[in-house]
C-alpha cells in the first residue's frame, strides 16, 4: 500500500501537524462525516490515522481539551481561533482523527462516508465487524 504524507493545522496557523496516509487501492483516502451533535455543529470530516502517523509539528501548548459525555474523546481545539483541527475518537482511542477540512489538500481526492454517529453503540459495532 502506499502512502502520503499530508499538512494541516488550525485556521491561524498556531497549530501545525503532517499526517502520513495510506492509500488504498482506489488511490482515493476515505473520509468519515459523522452526523453526532459535536461532528454536526462543527462541519468536521474525519480522517482516521494511528496515532504513530499523526506528528504534531507546532502549537502542543496552543492547545485546550475539552470532553463530554463518557469523557473517552480528546477533542483538542486552538486556544487563539477555536478551530479543532484533530482529536483522539471515542471510536479509536489509539488513533487519530485529523479534521479533513483543515488539511492542504483537494478534498475531491477523497472518498466519503457516512457515520451514524447519532446511534453511536450500534454504529461502532457495525464499524469494528468491517475491520
């Protein structure tokens, strides 16, 4: 399988990571939209990564944590303009989901899914009998 290594990081450039991506057959990375209330309000595009792959590059102290609900997620949000530009997922806690969007790269290159995170229990179980 190959890989790319992509950059990205929050709207004022505080935050800074490259991600190294593994690109399946298609060539095309797949992308998850979640329709969760936090994924929802945000417009966030989940690219799932091991955490091995994911390099923070700039800003580790820019950064503020938030968590809700069972307190698994990490979400991680710029202190100066608020973008969250990656989190560690409730569904993969040894990974990490870099938000698409903040990526330098052509989202159109991308396959999309779809998560029903609004019925998360069933819809992790239904993830984790795919892989």
């Amino acid at each position: 399988m190959q890989s790319k290594t992509l950059f990205g990081g929050c709207h004022c450039g505080a935050v800074k990571y490259s991600v190294e991506v593994e690109l399946p057959e298609s060539g095309k990375p797949v992308l998850h939209y979640c329709n969760c209330s936090i994924c929802h309000a945000s417009g966030y595009l989940h690219l799932i990564v091991p955490k091995e792959q994911f390099n923070l590059e700039q800003g580790k102290d820019e950064l503020s944590l938030y968590q809700f609900n069972k307190k698994v997620a990490k979400h991680y949000f710029c202190k100066t303009c608020g973008v969250k530009s990656f989190y560690v997922p409730r569904s993969n806690p040894n990974g990490i989901s870099v938000n698409a969007r903040c990526l330098d790269a052509d989202l159109k290159k991308f396959d999309v899914d779809a998560f029903d995170g609004q019925n998360w229990e069933a819809s992790a179980d239904q993830l984790k009998e795919l892989t």
